[in-house]
C-alpha cells in the first residue's frame, strides 16, 4: 500500500438502518444491496451491528418460535462488531481492523457518520500478492442429507459460517449464515406454530444450501478470486485442486494476506 491513499479513497457510503426496524427489513435490505452487517442507528447515533449471522440465530431460536418474523425489532440482535476510523487516516489501518471487525464505520471531526468500509470495499482497491494459497483456509464440509438443526447446532458451537454440501462424493452446493436466515424466515412464515418443531426437525440441508457450487481453481490468480467474488457478489469461493476440495478463499482470508 501506499502512504497517499486515505480512508476517504475507498470508503462508501454508509447503509443504515433503525434499531426500531423489524429485522425483516433488515434482511431484505441486506440481501437487496449485497451488505453484511448494517450499521444500526438511533436518532441518528450508531448503537452497533446488526448481522446475518445474528438474525439467523434469532430466527432458528426455538425460543422465538411463537413470534412472527415481522414482530421482531432489529434491537434485538444489535452487536457491538464494529469500530471507527477518520476519513484523513492512512488506508494502512484498515487491514488490522478489518481482521477483527466486519465492519469499520468512518465518522467526520464531529463524529458525524459518513461512510463505512468492509472487507469487500477494501479489496476492489487493494489485493495480496503471491499464488492462491497464501489466503487459503480449510473448508469445512457437510453431508446434503444432515438436518438443518445440526447444521445450526456445529455453526453455534464451532463457530463456522459456512459449509460446502457433499452429496454421493460431489461438491453440490455450499450453506452459509444467509441461507440459514432466508429459510428460518420463509419457515417462520409458511408454518404454523404447533408445526414448527416437527417440521424443523425434517428439514435437511439441500433444503436451503445455495446451489450450483460457485468454485475456482487452484491454479487461478488471487486477483481472479476477487473478480469472481465481486462478480458474483459472494463473500467465499471453494478452491478445486484436480476435482478434489483443497480449501476456501474467503473476504476474511483475503485481508489476511494483505
């Protein structure tokens, strides 16, 4: 990187939305704009996070199971998985933020909210250097006939956002915190509540997984990995090395490496 690129270069504009929303709206605008967290205000202040991993979890809650999606407010799921910069910082601070944070919000001299920047809208600008594999991660996968509720069950426990589906020896698809949020939604809203712990225990993994496989070889160029991921608006691809499974490039990953 260099010294005369600031924050302000490859910030965006901020995408917020109340705490007092429904963390219905918070998902379609999530899905609408292709974000992952949203910046969550009140009054104009920023109070935190609100993810699609958090609202996965507040959906697939058999503690929630009596209440309608649209009856939930986004305070509910607010984090506080977030941190702020200056727009007149050096870029340079960003990558350390962003290793831990999904989000770094950018305020002005009056703390006034003007722009956020993820991990995405880093890498439009900047990318590691070197092969594929200095980004990649192990993957992590999962049989198409499990059920969803230990799907659930390994992403809480092992704290894993993602898996790619095996179905009779082939990569089929992958499952994600998001497909995990749109099918507790529709299933929510589709199943009436005296039938919502029998049906959820039937529901299995290619139910809800995203499918055909998005992947790229082994062989391709990091800057091919972030074309793709831009393209495609995805925040991982599976790495194929002759056929076989050899990892995962993800957002995360890919800062990493910087």
């Amino acid at each position: 990187m260099t010294k005369e690129i600031f924050i302000k270069d490859v910030m965006v504009k901020p995408t917020t939305i109340a705490k007092s929303a429904k963390i219905t709206e918070a998902l379609d605008k999530m899905l609408d704009e292709g974000i992952d967290p949203l910046i969550a205000v009140n009054n104009n202040s920023v109070v935190g996070t609100v993810s699609r991993k958090a609202i996965a979890e507040k959906l697939g809650s058999k503690q929630n199971s009596s209440i309608v999606p649209t009856a939930i407010h986004v305070a509910s799921v607010v984090e506080e998985d977030f941190t702020s910069v200056y727009p007149d910082e050096n870029v340079n601070i960003l990558v350390p933020l962003l290793q831990h944070y999904k989000l770094v919000v950018v305020y002005d001299s009056d703390h006034k909210l003007i722009g956020q920047v993820s991990a995405g809208d880093l890498l439009k600008k900047f990318q590691p250097d070197g092969a594929i594999d200095g980004a990649l991660e192990k993957a992590i996968t999962i049989e198409a006939e499990e059920r969803v509720v230990h799907l659930r069950r390994r992403m809480l426990d092992d704290n894993i956002n993602r898996f790619i589906v095996s179905e009779h020896e082939k990569y089929t698809g992958i499952v994600t915190e998001t497909d995990v949020a749109i099918a507790m939604r529709r299933f929510r809203e589709a199943v009436e509540n005296n039938h919502q712990d029998r049906r959820i225990r039937n529901l299995l993994v290619k139910d809800i997984m995203s499918s055909p496989l998005v992947s790229i070889e082994r062989t391709a160029t990091v800057s091919d990995v972030v074309t793709l991921m831009l393209k495609k608006n995805i925040s991982s691809v599976p790495v194929m090395d002759k056929g076989k499974l050899a990892g995962i490039v993800t957002r995360s990953s890919l800062v990493n490496a910087l």
